[in-house]
C-alpha cells in the first residue's frame, strides 16, 4: 500500500488484522469530493482488492463530517467547462467516469463497511448506498441535496436508495432534499445499526469488520460476489449463478478445513485469496 493519495489515507487497523481504513480525507472541506478524489479513490480500491492482506474495508470520514458531497468548485468548474462544447458529450463521459468512481465500490470484491459520523451529503449518500455494510452514529445527519441543486442526483443514489429503503422513500428523500436523522435513518433502513456516540460507532465497525476478517475470505468475496449479482438477476439466474460458482470453491481446501476445525473445536485457518 505505497501509493499516497491527496484526498483519502489508508491505516491498517492493527497488524495482521486484515481490516483496513479507507478514509475520505480533506476534513477542511469537510471531505468534499474533489477531482483528485475521482482518480484516486478507485485506484485506491484497487489496490486494497488486489491485495491479499486486506480482508475487510472500512471507509469512513476525517474530522467532524462524513462527507460534505461534491465540492461545490468542482461541480462549477465541470459545468462551466462542459457547457462550452454545446453536445453535451465531455459533460456526459466525466459524469460516467465519475460514476466509475463511485461503482469501483461494487467493482472491489472485499466488503466495504460506511462509517458515518456528522454529515453524509448528496454525493456521500451516493458513495454510501454503494457501501455494503453501512452504520452511523446518532448525530450523523444526511441529505440527497442535489434537487436543491437544480440536479438529479447522477452517482447512483436514485439506482441504489430505493433498494435499500424503498421505492416510496426513495422518492420523497429525493424530491424534497431534507435532512434525516442517523436515527431515521435506522428506522429507513439506509443503515442496519445506529449508535450513541462516534465513538461506540467506531468500537462496533471494528468489531463487525474483524467479525467478518475471521471468515474464509473466498466464501466472503463470494457471498457479496453473488448478492450483488443476484440483486440484478431474476431468482433463477441468481441461482444459476451461484451454483455455477460454489462448483468451482467447494473444491477449496477452506471448506475441509473449516469443518474439522468445527470438528476439533479450533478456530480455522483459511488460506489468503
Ligand atoms: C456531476 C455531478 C456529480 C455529483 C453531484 C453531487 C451533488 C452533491 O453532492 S449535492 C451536495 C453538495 N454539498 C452541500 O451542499 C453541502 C455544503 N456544506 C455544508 O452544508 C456544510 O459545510 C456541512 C457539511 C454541514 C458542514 O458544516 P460545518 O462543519 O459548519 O462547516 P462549514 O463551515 O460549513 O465548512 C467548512 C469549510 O468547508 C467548505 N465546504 C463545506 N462543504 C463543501 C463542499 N461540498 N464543497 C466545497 N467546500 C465545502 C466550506 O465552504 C468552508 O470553507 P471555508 O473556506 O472555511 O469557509
């Protein structure tokens, strides 16, 4: 993990853990989303996929907030530029490389867990709907503000939030661009556990990301491999696909090894992937 980044750092939890941090880090732009940060944050998912030490990721905030979403200069610039070559054409390849950026969180077959703290806005509610675990503290706050824009949100909130808190209130959060609760957000379902303060927040991903760290790391990928795939397949074809996979990794020696680890009463020792 050599590479620097301008808008995010990577930390290693603690050595061995194989859960590591991937932190939006410009907290005093409050983790607005700047150009260097579409470059860089799907190489930085890359490396972390490609990288056999690295079991579960954690993406989360520096500072106070989350994510402030775009920076407000970058969306000026793009549209100012964009608007001068009349087709409309450069507007449309940045908004899709900038969709890349976002997707790159599917794309990354290791678990990714949101760690949201204060603010998580517009651009943030597209990165975290793309996250697959996603937890936050009570005073987090959100917000699809792009229609307070004069924008549809173009990152993938309007493709992901119906299908994690429905399509009526995917809809109304959109539309009206308000603010919610990390509280109401439970309720809503955009994230599966709420907590009192940052801190419990940041004990509790560490405990469900090294929960998930102890796992075989090929029945992991594979389990959110085949979720993500099944979310856009019919129930045949999910199982289609998943057959067509556990063909191939039943054959891996985890399984053995997780069964006479059962068997001994022992904790397993899986092979890297
Ligand atoms: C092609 C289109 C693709 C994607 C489109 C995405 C759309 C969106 O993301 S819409 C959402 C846009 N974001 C916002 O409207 C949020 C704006 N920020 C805030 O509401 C607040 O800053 C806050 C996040 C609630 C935090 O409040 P607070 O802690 O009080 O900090 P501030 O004093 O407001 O800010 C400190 C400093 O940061 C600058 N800043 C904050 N957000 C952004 C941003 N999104 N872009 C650029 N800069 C931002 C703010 O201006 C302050 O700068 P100073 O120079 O220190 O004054």
């Amino acid at each position: 993990m050599e590479e620097k980044y301008s808008s995010l750092e990577i930390v290693e939890e603690s050595p061995n853990s194989g859960v590591f941090f991937l932190i939006l880090n410009r907290p005093s732009r409050r983790n607005a989303l700047s150009r260097e940060f579409f470059s860089e944050f799907p190489k930085a998912l890359h490396a972390l996929d490609h990288n056999p030490e690295v079991k579960v990721i954690v993406l989360s905030g520096a500072g106070d907030h989350f994510c402030s979403g775009i920076d407000l200069s970058l969306l000026g610039s793009t549209a100012a530029s964009s608007g001068s070559s009349g087709s409309g054409e450069t507007l449309r390849r940045e908004i899709m490389a900038m969709q890349d950026a976002v997707t790159a969180l599917e794309r990354c077959r290791k678990p990714v867990i949101a760690s949201v703290h204060g603010a998580c806005i517009g651009g943030g509610i597209d990165i975290v709907t793309a996250c697959d675990i996603r937890m936050c503290s009570e005073e987090a706050f959100f917000s699809v503000k792009e229609v307070d824009l004069a924008l549809a949100a173009d990152l993938g909130t309007l493709q992901r939030l119906p299908l994690i808190v429905g399509f009526g209130n995917a809809m109304e959060l959109a539309l009206t661009g308000r603010t919610f609760s990390g509280k109401e957000a439970k309720e809503l379902g955009l994230v599966s556990r709420v907590f009192l303060s940052k801190h419990d927040l940041h004990q509790a991903v560490r405990d469900v990301a090294q929960a998930i760290a102890t796992k075989s790391p090929l029945a992991v990928v594979g389990t959110k491999t085949v979720l993500l795939k099944s979310r856009d397949l019919t129930v045949d074809q999910g199982l289609d696909y998943v057959a067509t996979l556990n063909s191939a990794r039943l054959l891996s020696p985890d399984l053995t090894e997780a069964v006479m680890a059962q068997k001994q009463k022992r904790k397993p020792v899986f092979s890297k992937l």
